[in-house]
C-alpha cells in the first residue's frame, strides 16, 4: 500500500515498460517480491524506508542472502554505488532464478534456454528407484510428478515441438525402461507414443499430450487477457502492443517478449 501511495503522489517512478503502460512498482508472488523503480539515491532512500516501516509493522524481514539488484546498462557507476550502499546485496546473475525459472535469458535460442526443465525431469528419476516400479507405478508417477514439472512454464510459454519432444523421449524410456543411465542403450518400444498418450477410453493409457497441454495454458492466458479479467496486466500489454487496436488485431512485427510471442 506504501508503494502504490508513493507512486501515486510522484514520489516513486517504478518502471514502464513502453509509452502510455502503467507504471510498475512491485510483483509479488506467494513470498517473493521484486521492487521496481528509478536509480537515484533519492528513490533507493525511500524504498528502504517504506521498507523497514514493513518490517516494524509485521515483524517480517527480506532474506538479504537471497536477494540481488539489478541496473539498466544506462545507469552509470557513480549512481549504481550510491544506491548499492542502500541496499548491500550482489548484483543480480543469469544464475538468479525465480522458482527455478532463469530471471535473465542469457540464451537467443529458446528451447536452449529452457534445458533446466530438461534438467529437473534428468534429475527426478536419477532420484528415484524407478527400476523397483512397475509400469502401473510408472504410469502413475508420470502423471503426477513428471508430467507436473513444466507446466507453471507452459502457461506463459510455448515450447517449439522439438523440445516438447525431448521432454516426451525422457517419458518415453523411464516408461520403457525405467532408470536411464548415462549413454545407455534406447529400449524396445512395443507400442507408439501417441497410442499411449491417448484416453483410457481409447484404449491409451491417458497420459497427458505435452503439446496439446502447452497450447490450451497459453491460450488459456490469451483468454484471460482478452476478456480483461486481469484488468492491469492487459492496461500493460494493450498500452505496450496494441494501443491503438483490439487484442484480436494486435501486430505480429516487431520486438516481442517470450510471452507475448507466445499469445500471438
């Protein structure tokens, strides 16, 4: 509430991310949160003083350890020391992450970018003593951990089919196979993939179809977008990409974000 009064009166600038978007002053998730705002000295004092108002009113303190900063490229030295002395924390890495998710790409190809998610998958069934399962347990597994791990990304991003591919050749052979070594031979598969991905009903085995999971999230999130349920975040996109149409014609040209690029 101080944030939002602060940028309300002036006293805080937040970011914009194009001309005419409402301003930004934080995001918050579940405990996470990530201030916005203009690098001078002046705004970093106020942010640290509605900061510890926080703390003296409930009692709850930021995890200065996990925490970092980050400055725009056009920020110069003189004024990015004035503010780290405000707030003595690292400056912020491509090794920072947000519930496991890389805050900077460091990365122009996408599917590249996202190999943690291939990661995550690699390393729940190194952890698991998967040759003890039968397939009945396999099955289950996948369905309720493996199949589990992208979807928070999916809702916001849309793979490219070669990488949903390599996430369903990892399901393919702990399904076959069970543990996967390292450089270890592919197993024999009696039946196709999309046969199995198919419902019970049809004689699948009613594992969920990674592709078509992926596209129904993020036109699930295009939907909300459109009917304006989130009514800032559409303000955001609307003001950043189509100011001066509807969200149905919105330009497919120019510089676009993950997300954006996604929804379109």
């Amino acid at each position: 509430m101080q944030l939002q009064a602060a940028l309300q009166s002036n006293q805080l600038a937040g970011i914009s991310l194009g001309p005419g978007c409402p301003p930004i002053h934080s995001l918050l998730f579940a405990d996470d949160l990530l201030i916005c705002g203009k690098a001078s000295s002046t705004e970093a004092h106020l942010i640290r003083s509605i900061l510890q108002s926080f703390y003296q009113i409930s009692g709850q303190t930021p995890n200065w350890s996990k925490s970092s900063i980050l400055f725009s490229k056009w920020v110069d030295n003189q004024t990015r020391q004035q503010v780290q002395n405000l707030f003595l924390v690292p400056l912020m890495t491509s090794q920072c992450t947000h519930l496991g998710h890389p805050i900077i790409f460091s990365y122009k190809d996408r599917s590249q970018a996202y190999n943690f998610i291939l990661s995550k998958f690699r390393a729940k069934l190194t952890g698991l003593k998967a040759n003890k399962l039968n397939h009945a347990g396999r099955i289950t597994y996948i369905n309720s951990v493996l199949a589990s791990i992208p979807i928070y990304y999916m809702q916001n991003i849309l793979f490219s089919k070669g990488f949903i591919e390599k996430i369903n050749s990892i399901l393919r052979r702990f399904w076959w196979q069970g543990v996967q070594e390292e450089n270890s031979s592919n197993p024999f598969h009696f039946r196709a993939w999309a046969d199995i991905c198919q419902p019970k009903s049809e004689g699948g085995l009613g594992i969920r179809n990674l592709l078509d999971v992926n596209k129904s999230l993020v036109l699930h999130s295009a939907w909300l977008i459109a009917s304006n349920k989130d009514p800032f975040l559409t303000g955001v996109l609307k003001s950043k990409y189509y100011p001066r149409t509807s969200f149905w014609k919105a330009p497919t040209h120019g510089t676009k974000s993950a997300f954006w690029s996604s929804i379109l």
